[in-house]
C-alpha cells in the first residue's frame, strides 16, 4: 500500500497492523507525529516527483491512498501569517477552495489551480 501525503500515517499504520506492506509518504516540514514510519519525499520538487512512478513499479502496490496536500486543501490558509513572517516578506495566502468550492474558488491563478 502506498499512501501520498500521509500526514500522520494512520492508515499506513492500520494496513500495516492488517498485514499490509506499506509506504507512507509525506515531506519533511511533515507537523504531524506519525504512526508509521514516514518516506520523506518533497513532491513539489520536480526531480521528486519521478520517484513516485519508480516507486509504483517496483512495488506493484495492492492499493494506494492519495490524500490532499495541506497546502492548497487546509483551513490553515484561513489563518492569517504571523507578523514577524509578515515582516520577513511572506504573504498571506488566500484561501483556494471551500466546502462548496472543492475544486477551486473562482478567480484562481494557473499556480493556485495546480
């Protein structure tokens, strides 16, 4: 089983429990504590990103899980950035999708689709 932006792996962990070999994956910057051992892949990295379709075809995995990326999925774009980030130049990001918007708000940038 392969599961892609694992967050805390608590599906990787009960797979495994189940007998399920399992490859949870997830970046480094990861908060969440995991419940099974993570595979630290940075996916917004291109050179990255040719790891997953090795990955499929060494494994040939039973079933996969592609959870959404907190990035662009999570409530936490609805937080506001702290001032000292603020200060340091990082802009706030706007919300890109909501509950009756799943697929993207209306006016979204080719960068914010993606």
């Amino acid at each position: 089983m392969i599961e892609v932006c694992a967050g805390s792996a608590v599906l990787s962990a009960e797979a495994q429990r189940q007998g399920f070999q399992v490859f949870p994956i997830d970046h480094a910057y990861n908060r969440f504590r995991a419940a099974a051992a993570i595979l630290v892949v940075d996916l917004a990295n291109p050179d990255a990103r040719e790891f997953l379709p090795m990955l499929f075809q060494a494994v040939e995995p039973q079933w996969c899980h592609m959870g959404l990326p907190c990035g662009t999925c999570s409530r936490a774009r609805e937080r506001p950035v702290s001032a000292s980030l603020r200060a340091a130049g990082a802009p706030n990001p706007r919300p890109l999708r909501t509950p009756d918007k799943l697929f993207g708000v209306e006016g979204l940038t080719k960068a914010e689709e993606a």
